[in-house]
C-alpha cells in the first residue's frame, strides 16, 4: 500500500465517536507532552531515555494532567454550543463572539479579571477541576484581559501557537474555516496565528464530513484557502510537510527541529500533521509529537486531534485514557457536540431546557 494511502479516516463520517476520539486524544497529547514541554529533546532524552516520554508522568503535582491548550478547547466548544443555542432560540448569532465570552469564563478560572461584564452560568464554568492554573500562555492572557466587548480581535502582532491549539471544536460545527480563524484573531493579531487555525479546523472538518484521509483532506484545505491574505506561511509549511511525507520521511526529533519548534501556530500545525501523517498508529504519532525540543503538549493535542478523529476513542492505550484527568468533562463535552445541535431547535420542551440550563444562549 502506498504510504501516503496510510492514513486513512477510519470513522465513519459524521459518527459521535469521531468527536469523542477527536477531543480525548488531543487531550492524551496534550496530558503527555506536558512535563516536557519545556525540556530540549537532549533532556527528554536524559529524562526518558532512547525512545522519549512514552508513559504519563506528574504533571502539575498529579498523572495524566492537562494544560490551558485542553481547557481552551473545552471552553471555544462551550461557545460554540452556546451560539447554536442561541441562534435555534433567536434565529441569529455571531458564533466568536460567543466563543469570546466562553473564554472570558476561562479567564476568570485563571484568576484573572476581564475588562467587561462576563456571565458566570453554565456547567462547565462550575466545574472546580478546571479552575487550575496550567502555564497559560501570556497572549491569550493578555489579550483576553484587554477585550473591551465580545468579538473585539486582538489588537497584537502575535503568531503564537495559542490559537491554533483550541479550536478542533469548530470542525464540528458548520463554518469551521471562518468561526476557527476569527476566534483565534480573538487572541492572536498576525494573520498567521489565526489562519493557520482556521486551516486545522477545514482540515479536520474534512474528515468529519467526507470521510477524506488525512493527505487527502489537507491538500483540499489548501486549494479552498491557501490563497488567502494571510497564509503564506502556514500553506509553505504545509505543504513542505506533505513533501516529506510523500518521501517516507519520519519525523525524528532532529527533523521536527529542522521544522521548527511549534511555538508559533503554522510550525504547531505542521508538526501535528506531520506526525499524524506518519505514524502506523495513534500511539507513535503522539509520542513522536511530543518527542522534541519545542511545544511538546501543543503539537501533541494537535496530532492528536487529527489522530482520535481518524482512529476513534477505541485505539487510545488504556494506559493514558484510565489516567486522564478530566476525561469524564471531556467525554459529556463531546458528547453534547454530537446531540445538542440535533436536539435544540429553538422550543420548550423539558430536553430543550436542560440544554440551556447547560448552555444558556442569552
């Protein structure tokens, strides 16, 4: 077989475990890249030995840790639940501005203080366990802290990877493309940051959809967007990696390196498709994303990501999933992707208010 008919989709499309191995894996990426995340890959090596960090080890004093790259993503799928609620009920909705909110919750767990009002319902922001502070980036900080009104874009001039890493959840959700890049923009000023994650998010959409491979799904991505203002560098890094992938080429640390460290949103994204592109399991692709001297749990989560929809929940190492901390929030988060838009439309039945006593779109 070809190599680059390798990786294939091999959920159904459309199907709710493709949700479900989607977000859990990114999740296992994130959770095991997150005690290296600052370590070079020498260290790594010292560490873990020849083959890397493989196992979860403690992470913010406990196993199977997650970082802010999973708690982002959990609260951009908050608001984007939120939005179809909202526009079922008013019949219309400005999905990042939304999102925007969800993510002001996620600042307050932080700590920290927003410049507007933010409304403190829903389930998720009650959840205690995600009121942790996990090396969140300082742009998201930042620029989150200085929104003056829900949707207002970032008035900076950073690229960083922040972006990039939480919105997998748009892929489920019509527009993923469009509601991707302006809620990472929310954050994330250079074009770069924002259009390399809203072409994660075509990518992954692709898959859910069409059932497409992983290649397959990236290069159609590319000719629907790559001509953007904006994508220059995410499209040239992308396709370089569909080259070495194309060559059989496997990505070792010292080639990730040559790539790049991840830090910045376009090399995140390459180094996660790269990884997930080569590997002959979910298992190697996330060990090999984490295995290097850069973002270790950002390009994880990311290979993951492609790596759970592909595969599916069923192919995670009982190992990580048993260990993984909030599993449970993930599991009713991808849940409620697969069935709250099927059942909310806009009416009053009892489902219907427990849907929005969970995410209330007002």
């Amino acid at each position: 077989m070809p190599r680059s008919e390798r990786t294939r989709a091999c959920m159904s499309p459309r199907s709710p475990d493709a949700i479900l191995g989607c977000l859990l894996v990114g999740a296992v990426g994130d959770a095991l890249g997150a005690p290296v995340e600052f370590l070079t890959w020498a260290q790594i090596r010292q560490q873990f030995g020849e083959c890397g960090i493989v196992d979860f080890v403690p992470a913010y004093g406990q196993l199977g840790a997650i970082t802010d790259d999973t708690q982002m993503m959990l609260f951009t799928a908050e608001g984007l639940l939120r939005a179809h609620v909202r526009g079922a009920l008013k019949g219309i909705c400005h999905p990042p501005s939304v999102i925007h909110h969800a993510l002001l919750r996620w600042l307050l767990t932080q700590g920290e203080r927003a410049a507007t009002e933010v409304g403190e319902d829903g389930w998720l922001f009650a959840e205690r366990r995600l009121w942790s502070r996990r090396a969140p980036g300082n742009t998201c900080l930042s620029a989150l802290r200085a929104s003056r009104h829900f949707g207002e874009l970032a008035d900076n001039d950073s690229k960083g990877c922040g972006g990039v890493m939480r919105v997998a959840p748009c892929a489920f959700f019509p527009d993923a493309f469009a509601n991707a890049a302006e809620s990472a923009h929310l954050t994330h000023g250079h074009p770069t940051g924002y259009q390399a994650a809203g072409l994660f998010a075509d990518i992954l959409a692709r898959i859910w959809e069409e059932r497409l491979p992983l290649a397959e799904a990236a290069r159609a991505s590319l000719t629907a967007h790559g001509n953007k203002s904006g994508m220059e560098e995410t499209r040239q890094i992308v396709e370089q990696v569909l080259r070495l992938h194309e060559e059989g080429l496997q990505p070792t640390p010292r080639r990730i390196e040559q790539l790049g460290g991840g830090w910045v949103a376009e090399e995140a994204l390459a180094i996660g498709l790269w990884c997930a592109l080569a590997a002959d399991s979910l298992e190697q692709g996330i060990v090999w994303a984490v295995n290097h001297s850069g973002d270790s749990d950002s390009t994880g989560l990311i290979a993951g990501h492609f790596l759970g929809l592909i595969h599916g929940p069923d192919a995670i190492p009982s190992r990580w999933l048993d260990k993984l901390e909030l599993r449970d929030v993930i599991e009713q988060v991808a849940r409620d992707i697969g069935e709250v838009p099927e059942r909310y439309q806009g009416g009053g039945s009892d489902m219907e208010r427990a849907i929005w006593a969970r995410y209330p779109g007002g």
